[in-house]
C-alpha cells in the first residue's frame, strides 16, 4: 500500500510539475524599459532588443527602398506609439510563439495601468489585427477592438481601399486574404478557401492583409 500510495503522490507531482511548465511556456510576463520606437509596431528595448507587437500590423512608414514608399497613417501610427510607450516602462507578455521570421520578440506590450497598446492601436484605427495560424490568447479582444475601429470608421478605416476588388479570396489555414489575381490567393486549397465580398468583411472575421498583393 506504501509503494502505491508513494507512487500516486509522485503522478500527481509530475503531473504539477508538468501543469505549472505549461503555464510558463503560454505566457511569459516582465517589465522592460522602451528606449526607441521604430514604427507603429515595432520598438526596442534599452538593451537594443527589438520588440514585434504579437497579434497586430500596422501601416508601413517609407524605407530606403523605393518599392516600399510606405502607407497611409504609417507614420500617424508611428508617433501614436511614441506617445504611448518611448521612454517608458512597460510590460511585455509573450504567448508560446516568441519569436518572428526575422529574430524579433513577439509580445504584447501593456501600459503601467493595464492597458495593452497593441489593442489600442487596433481600436484608434492605426493598426490591423493579424493573427496567425496558431491564433492569439488575445485574439477576441483585438478583434473586438477591429470591428469597432471598422464601424467607426477610424483611422485606416476612413480611406477608401487603393484598387477595390469585386472580392476577395481568403485562407481559413493561414488567416491571410488576397486580391483575386494573387499568385498566393490562386494557391490556396478548396478546402481552406473562403470569398468575402469586402476587405471590412475579411478584417472583421480576423482575416488579415496579405503582404504581397496588399488588398
């Protein structure tokens, strides 16, 4: 009886263990200071790490780059985030994805009194909610804030979009939708394919801009 219940109460350990891990993979917490700000997204840590706000992607400002010249309220986006954050201590959460393509940390980055500025941005219109395909633990509530900021007519939503579809493709497995003619949208699979008549109709179900063809 001694060898078993000793046995149970090691399981039940393990398990504790293995439970309370879990929890320090989904989320991550702690205090930083921002010391620059890059874009409407993106800013950097007093030690030079740069951070990528996770579940957002606002308007790009100009680059030294003529086939990226930047826009509308790119640079709007950008001083937003300033006034929210540069020079500031914030707070970061990272979910199990902790890094992007390019090195960067993902996180969302809250204020001293709660507020998560990658929500902020979304809701003022200055940023699109872009998930990706392992979605967000935060993912209703940036939606929420776009399909507010959608039918306000806020910030990115008070332009017309440049060359208007008569639809739009999307992909139910990468979240991303594609104008028509898109070499990626043509890719997609029957069975992950989805038609939206409207970008506002794509956005508000969470779908998010593809970066080559920029419906």
């Amino acid at each position: 009886m001694g060898i078993r219940a000793g046995s149970s109460i090691m399981t039940v350990v393990l398990v504790s263990i293995w439970f309370l891990a879990s929890i320090e993979f989904c989320f991550a917490e702690k205090s930083v200071f921002v010391r620059y700000v890059i874009d409407g997204d993106t800013i950097v840590l007093k030690k030079g790490t740069k951070v990528r706000y996770r579940g957002i992607n606002s308007p790009e400002i100009p680059h030294n780059n003529k086939d990226k010249p930047g826009e509308p309220l790119g640079w709007e986006a950008t001083k937003r985030n300033r006034q929210l954050v540069q020079g500031r201590l914030v707070r970061l959460v990272q979910d199990n994805e902790k890094r992007d393509r390019f090195g960067r940390m993902l996180a969302y980055v809250f204020l001293p009194d709660g507020r998560m500025v990658n929500e902020i941005l979304v809701r003022e219109g200055l940023a699109f909610v872009c998930f990706s395909e392992k979605g967000s633990p935060f993912s209703k509530k940036l939606l929420n804030a776009q399909r507010e900021a959608i039918d306000a007519g806020r910030g990115i939503w008070s332009i017309p979009p440049v060359r208007p579809e008569p639809y739009y493709v999307g992909n139910r497995k990468t979240l991303r939708f594609h104008r028509p003619s898109c070499p990626y949208g043509k890719k997609i699979n029957k069975s992950n394919r989805v038609i939206f008549k409207s970008r506002s109709d794509a956005c508000k179900e969470g779908f998010c801009r593809c970066k080559k063809c920029l419906p």
